[in-house]
C-alpha cells in the first residue's frame, strides 16, 4: 500500500508542519515508511505552500508524490492548479472557507470548513492545520488516530497541548460526522 | 537501553542508519581546510544535545556561495547513494535560495536540504579559524560511522533565530507550533544559568543586526514563554537587566 498525501495552500498556513506530523505518526509512531516534502517551484514565489507526504507499508522507491489519494486544498489557487494530479477514486478536501468554485472530476470531494471551525469551535484560527489533519487521519485511515495524536504531543509546547488536541479531535469528528 | 551518543534516541530506530550514513557522507565531502558548507538548523542541535525529542530530522546544509554549492552537486558522491530532488530546480528569492532533496543509502528515505544565503553564511563562519568539527564516531545496528563535521554553534543558532523575520511574525501571530521559537527556548532553557551563553549572545548579535534590537527581540520571545506554552525560563537578574537595557 502506497499513500500520496498532498497539503496545498499559501505560506503561513502551517501546511509543512502538518506535513511533518503526518509523515512522524505514520513513520514514528506506526511504524510504516514515510517521506515528507516541501517544494517550492517557480510559481511558489508568490506565497504558495505545498508539502507532501508519502505513506507507505513497504519501502519507498521513490519519494516524490505522483498519483495524489489526498488533495488538500486550503485555497482557490490551489485547488485549481493541483485537482488533476488526483488519481482516480482520489479525495479533494476543500477549505470551504476558502475554496467556492469546486472542480468537477472523477474524484471524491469532501468540502468543509475548516479555518472556520477552527477559529468558530476551537478558538484559534491558527490551528486550522490541526483540525485538517484530524479530518483526514478519519477519512483515510492511513494513519491511526493515536499516532497522529503523539505526534502532535512531541511537536506542540506543553502549555498547548490540550488546545491542539482539542483541534485534532474536532476535526476528525467532523470528518466521522460525514462519512456515517 | 541508553544510546551512545544520547542524541541518537531521538531518532527514530528506521532512519538511524540513514542518518549516520548522510551525516557520515557531508563528512567526507567536507572539506576542513577550505570550508565551503556548514551543517546548520535542528540537527546540530540535536548533535549538541539541546534537543531532546523526537521528530522527523533533516539536515540543513547551507554553502558559501553558488560556486561552493555547484561544486558540492557535482561531487562525487558514494555509489549507492541516490538523492531525489523535490523541487524543480535551485530556488531563488529576495535573500535565499534553497534547494530540497531527499537521500537514500537503501530505500529509506532523509531529506537533506541546500541554502545560499550570503549574510548568515558570513554570520556562522566570522570566526572560521576557531570553529572545530563535531568528530564522533558512532555505532548503529554493529555499523559503525565517522562523523566530523563543521556544524553553526548552537549558539550563534539562537541569535540567528530571534532575529528571523520569520520569527518575528511567528510571534506577532503567537504561533505556538513554531520550530524557531521551540529551539530558542530549548537552548536558553539549558543555557540559562551560564553567563558565557549570554555574554555570546549580546556580544555577536551585532554580526546580524543592531544588538539594542536583538536585546529587544529577545525579551519579546522570552516574555511571550506562557502565552506560546512555554514555562517561564527564569533568567539571573544581572541578565534581565542587560536584556532590558534601552
């Protein structure tokens, strides 16, 4: 089992980090194979952000994302520019606090808003990041939901971690909340 | 079961090897006489004990100049080492420039990451004579791995990371996740007690910017310990006092 995770938005949207929790989970804490990217091509000047996750049971060929089972999008721009690398059967989830115009293709789309129930319900905006990896650990089960909840742990400062947990489990209800 | 060196605990038993291997390899590709790249970021602090947890490392290499950096790309390199890079090619903004790769000795994967960055290059190796290799030699899985490399000091790493930019919006956001702010705080935390630690600072600080600016920055960081989820480092009063001073 080979899993293509791909996080896309604008800098300053904690995308990398939630990169780097999502590979540690599965590599640290579930003992799969992981790789994680931050890549930065010319278009990536004007403060887009994409990092990437490859998640894997066997050993990793290659640790470049090529066929996406996951397309994060937490802007418009995005959204548009990266839905075609999905495969087949892939899932787009949208920022819908962000993203209105949702494209059509043989993909799932699960639209939600999530830097709005991050600010709404958790009381930071900034742990929007946090929420979206608690909604795909639920939509994808490529990782557990104990994995990810230590690696967060061994990321955030003590004083923080209820409020960080509390986003992670926010946004994985939301996600357990769409798919009963 | 204690690990020789103690920081290799922190990482994860996988990428052990991996990382020895990587961090052996710039240390045969380093060359001490002619320094064209130092290992910078996280991983020295980790070498340096201040880090002690367990996260998905890197190693950030930052070279002198494009030329250094070419060079170091067409280096022969060992046989079995494959390197990916994730981005298109060398990328190139205002005041950096920073090519992502990933290396692997067999099928497991370490990113290793490039950087031009003129200033901070100038600002690790001012005093270049004086800096001396990590050397350790380190067993894992009965393999055993040479390392001596020209690493920032941990020190100097504090100061380059107060005055980021990034930083700075870091902690006019409050972002509690934000990796700078976790290793200043790792290293004063440790540091706290040492005058030499301080003294380092207020005396290089001047090197990056106006040291009346850093002192303010600093401050900024530490005053902001609770609102971030960092306890309270308590810092000696002739410190606080110095920090303080207009």
């Amino acid at each position: 089992m080979r899993y293509e995770v791909r996080l896309s938005g604008s800098g300053g949207q904690g995308l990398i980090l939630a990169g780097k929790i999502l590979a540690e989970a599965a590599a640290i804490y579930d003992g799969k194979n992981a790789t994680q990217s931050q890549s930065y091509g010319p278009e990536a000047r004007g403060g887009s952000s994409r990092s990437e996750v490859i998640i894997s049971d066997e050993e990793i060929d290659y640790p470049k994302a090529s066929r996406i089972d996951l397309l994060l999008c937490f802007t418009q721009e995005a959204c548009d520019k990266y839905h075609t690398d999905l495969k087949e059967s892939g899932i787009l989830l949208i920022d819908s606090s962000y993203v209105a115009n949702i494209p059509h293709g043989n993909f799932k789309v699960c639209s939600i808003a999530i830097t709005e129930i991050a600010e709404k319900e958790v009381g930071k905006l900034l742990v929007a990041n946090i929420v979206a990896l608690g909604i795909i650990t639920r939509l994808t089960g490529v990782v557990t939901k104990e994995a990810v909840e230590s690696a967060i742990l061994s990321r955030v400062p003590k004083g923080t971690e209820e409020l960080n947990l509390k986003a992670f489990n926010t946004g994985f209800q939301k996600a357990q909340q769409l798919t009963e | 079961m204690l690990l020789n060196p103690h920081w290799l605990a922190y990482i994860d038993t996988r990428r052990r090897t991996t990382a020895l291997a990587v961090l052996q390899t710039l240390s045969q590709l380093q060359d001490k006489k002619s320094i064209s790249f130092i290992v910078i970021g996280a991983i020295s602090l980790l070498m340096k004990n201040y880090l002690r947890y367990m996260v998905y490392w890197d190693v950030d290499v930052l070279f002198k100049n494009k030329k250094a950096f070419e060079t170091f790309i067409n280096l022969p390199k060992p046989k079995h080492l494959r390197i990916v890079d994730y981005d298109d090619s060398l990328t190139i903004s205002e005041n950096i420039a920073s090519l992502h790769t990933a290396w692997s000795f067999d099928r497991i994967w370490f990113n290793v990451d490039y950087i031009l960055r003129k200033e901070i290059y100038e600002f690790y190796t001012h005093n270049a004579p004086r800096l001396q290799p990590h050397t350790e030699r380190v067993t894992s899985n009965d393999h055993s791995f040479d390392i001596s490399l020209l690493m920032a000091h941990p020190w100097d790493i504090v100061i380059e990371k107060v005055v980021s930019p990034r930083t700075e919006k870091d902690i006019e956001r409050t972002v509690d996740t934000s990796i700078d702010i976790r290793h200043i705080f790792a290293v004063c935390e440790i540091e706290k007690e040492n005058r030499a630690f301080w003294h380092h600072l207020f005396e290089n600080a001047h090197h990056l910017c106006d040291e009346s600016e850093f002192r303010k920055k600093l401050l900024r960081i530490l005053s902001s310990a609770v609102e971030l989820g960092y306890p309270v480092i308590e810092i000696p009063s002739d410190v606080m006092t110095q920090l303080k001073k207009p």
